[in-house]
C-alpha cells in the first residue's frame, strides 16, 4: 500500500508543480476565440462532384470537309447515292465527327430511307458534339 500511496503523491506534486503560477504582470496569451468546427460534415469531407469539362472535338478535317462540300452538291441535285458515297468517304476520314453521321442521316432521310436514317443517327449520338447537334441527330432516330 506504501509503494502505491508514495506513487499517487509523487504523481500529484507533479501536477501541481506544472499548475504553479507566472509572476505578476506576465500573462500568458489567451486565444479568445472558439475554435470553429463543422460538426455537419467529417473533416475530410469530398467535394460535391463537379463534371470534367467536355474538350470540344475539332471540326471536320479539310480533306473531309471537301467531301462534305460535293456531297452537299450532290444532294441537292438530288443525286443522294453519289451524296451517300462521297460522305462515306468523309467519314472514314473523320470516324468520330458528329457532323458527317448527322449528313449522312439528313441525306438517307432525303432519299427516303428512314431506317438507315435512323440507325446512322443513333451511332452519331456516339461522337456528337453539343446539344443542337445531338438533338438534330435524335430527331432523325425513328
């Protein structure tokens, strides 16, 4: 009982000798202010997502958009087969341009093939870029 009551008055002299006073006329700094803490959210909270920008696709390359030219041409003299393979061609170009599906749906819808019209229309709904043109493609989906 000795070694544990020695101990307990060992442990509380310490205390107290760390609790002592400061000499008259130093004080220490005393921060008034709370400290604020957000008791909504956890500390590591997560940033409400916010989607990565779209990059904007490049228009139509020059060599493509020649084809585009004649095929406009083309269908307006109404010769939509000549339209239909001059955009094809544009489109192995520039595989991934909205604009050329979104002809070539226009041109099939022209020459009255709505089926064909519709199916383009939905494979550029794949590559089309803002919200005009994606609408100008849905429309074309039957």
């Amino acid at each position: 009982m000795r070694g544990i009551g020695q101990g307990l008055a060992v442990c509380a002299a310490g205390l107290l000798v760390g609790c002592g006073t400061l000499p008259s006329g130093d004080h220490a700094p005393v921060d008034e202010r709370p400290e604020y803490t957000d008791v909504t959210s956890p500390a590591t909270s997560i940033p409400p997502a916010v989607p990565p920008p779209v990059p904007e696709r490049p228009a139509v390359n020059g060599a493509a958009r020649s084809l585009m030219d004649k095929a406009d041409a083309a269908a307006t003299n109404g010769d939509f087969e000549r339209a239909l393979a001059l955009l094809e061609r544009a489109q192995r170009l520039d595989p991934d341009s909205g604009e050329i599906y979104l002809f070539l749906a226009k041109t099939y819808r022209a020459k009255g093939d709505l089926a064909m019209a519709g199916a383009v229309a939905e494979r550029g709904m794949l590559y089309c870029a803002g919200v005009a043109q994606c609408d100008a493609l849905r429309a074309h989906i039957n």
